[in-house]
C-alpha cells in the first residue's frame, strides 16, 4: 500500500528520514550522472586520497554545470517537500558525492551546524538533505545506512572524536577498525532506485556501506532549510551568511535557472549570526 504524505511526515519527525520514489525522469537521471562524470574527471589523484571514505566530495559551485541549478529547483523535489508540509524552502548547498568500485564504507557522522543553538534540541523542522542515489544501491554497492531517530536522541556514536566532511585519518579511510566504521547499535539500511529521493534530518547519524561492485555508486546531495522564514533571525543570519557567502555562484545559479532565485536565503536583520555548532552538546539526551 502507497505511504502516504502524512505517513511520511511523520517518519521524517519521528525517524529523521522518508524516501520519496521515482521523482526523477529517467531523461533527468541520465543528465545528471553525465553531469557527474564530467564534475569527477575534474579532480585530482590527491582529492581521492584524501577523501577516501566518501570517494570524493565535490560542491556544485566549484565546477559549475547547469544541471545542478536544474536539480536543487527541481519540481518533484519542490513538489516532495511541499507534500511534507515545507512549500516555502530555502537552499543551502550541494555536492557531488562518489565512491568507486571497490572502495571503503563511509564513516558514521551527522552534518547538523547548529548545536550552538537550542533549536537543535527541538523537534522544529530544520536542515534536510535531499539524497539522489544515480544508480540502485544495496548493501552490495554502497546504500546509505543510518540510525533513525539519532537527530532527536543521543547514541553512543555522538560521543567519538570525529568531525564529518574533514579529509583528516578517517576521512582517508586509514583504520578500518576505527568506530566510525563498524556495525552501529540499531542502524538500518536504506537501498533505493534511481530516481529516488531520501530526505533526511541533518542532525541523524548516517554512514554508508563499502561499494563492492565494479560500478562507480554516486550520489548528489541538496540541503535545504524547510521552514526558513520561521526560524529564529540568528539562525536565518547564518544560513543566509554561509549561501550568499558563495556570491559567484549564486549570481550564476540564479542566470542560469530563475527559479533557483525563490530558492536563495536573504536576511536583512540586523541580528547576529549563532556560531558554527558541528557537535551536539550535553542537551541532547
Ligand atoms: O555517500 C553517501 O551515501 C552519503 C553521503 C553523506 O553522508 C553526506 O552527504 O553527508
């Protein structure tokens, strides 16, 4: 039986993720894997190395390709989000994310920025991801795993001493035996189609298996804030701050797709932005 849009709204709340199926065409899937294997070719031996457990990381505005304004004002990811209740969202960024054949998991981390607030330890909707997996994914070949309800309850895994996103020793995938690789109390898996979307909470630990098979397993990732306009102005400070941080790209984005102009964080308070929060404090319980 179809899942329905509450259904999944209140997956996303209880749970910190939902998965919506087949919002990308075909046609569109096929653009952007060709989009991502141009971005890919553009990096070097040393991007590689260094960001071993991810395979490589790649935000949309250093190799700028009109597919990606096209992906982030998507109508069916639009359309998703509105049907989660969230019909006025703001973008925050995007990478390129690949692993390839035969490569190592991805460590366990969560990418919340705001544990220096305490809307962090709320249940408001906040920062999402949208995750587009360009191929089916399995356990096999590297599918997302995660920890449902990690955005909202402490887990052991909050507590190691790693940073996400940081091309340090875990990052290079130096120690298999270091926890941010192995088995995690309560994880699931989430394989999905091509075409799929996952939308999760930024504050929930997720990871993702080691891709055995011969084929690259990419996916692009979009982060957006649900509810910008209601969130407090610190809060509205910073994220418009860290988007139009990024001018160049922005200007570019907006040309070449208008509708990614709806989508740009603007404040114009004078409030001060909260400081950067990459880990959760003793509030989360
Ligand atoms: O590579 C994946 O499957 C997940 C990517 C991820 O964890 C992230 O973008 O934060």
């Amino acid at each position: 039986m179809p899942v329905t849009a509450v259904e999944k709204r209140n997956q996303l709340m209880r749970d910190g993720f939902c998965i919506f199926e087949n919002v990308l065409e075909p046609e569109m899937v096929a653009k952007l894997n060709a989009m991502s294997e141009w971005t890919i070719a553009q990096e070097d031996e040393e991007h590689f190395e260094r960001h071993r457990s991810q395979g490589c990381i790649i935000p949309y505005w250093k190799y700028p390709h009109p597919a990606f304004p096209e992906l982030i004002a998507h109508p069916g990811a639009l359309g998703a989000l509105a049907q989660l209740g969230f019909d006025n969202p703001k973008v925050w960024s995007g990478f390129v994310i690949s692993k390839p054949p035969h490569s190592p998991p991805l460590y366990w981390h969560q990418d919340g920025v705001l544990w220096e607030h305490p809307i962090s330890y709320t249940d408001q909707p906040q920062q999402y991801f949208l995750m587009y997996y360009l191929v089916d994914t399995s356990p096999q070949n590297g599918c997302l795993r995660l920890i449902p309800g990690s955005h909202l309850k402490r887990h052991a895994l909050h507590d190691m001493d790693r940073r996400a996103h940081d091309g340090d020793e875990v990052g290079r995938a130096k120690d298999m035996n270091h926890p941010a690789f192995q088995k995690a109390e309560d994880e699931v898996d989430v394989p999905v189609r091509a075409g799929d979307v996952v939308i999760g909470d930024a504050r929930l630990l997720h990871s993702a298996h080691a891709n055995q098979s011969d084929q690259w397993r990419t996916v692009l990732t979009i982060w957006y804030w649900a509810i910008y306009d209601e969130l407090p102005e610190a809060v509205q400070a910073i994220v418009a701050e860290h988007v139009t941080g990024t001018a160049d790209w922005v200007a570019w984005a907006e040309r070449t797709d208008p509708a990614v102009q709806a989508l740009i964080p603007r404040y114009l308070g004078d409030v001060e932005a909260v400081p950067w929060g990459r880990g959760p404090k003793e509030g989360l319980f």
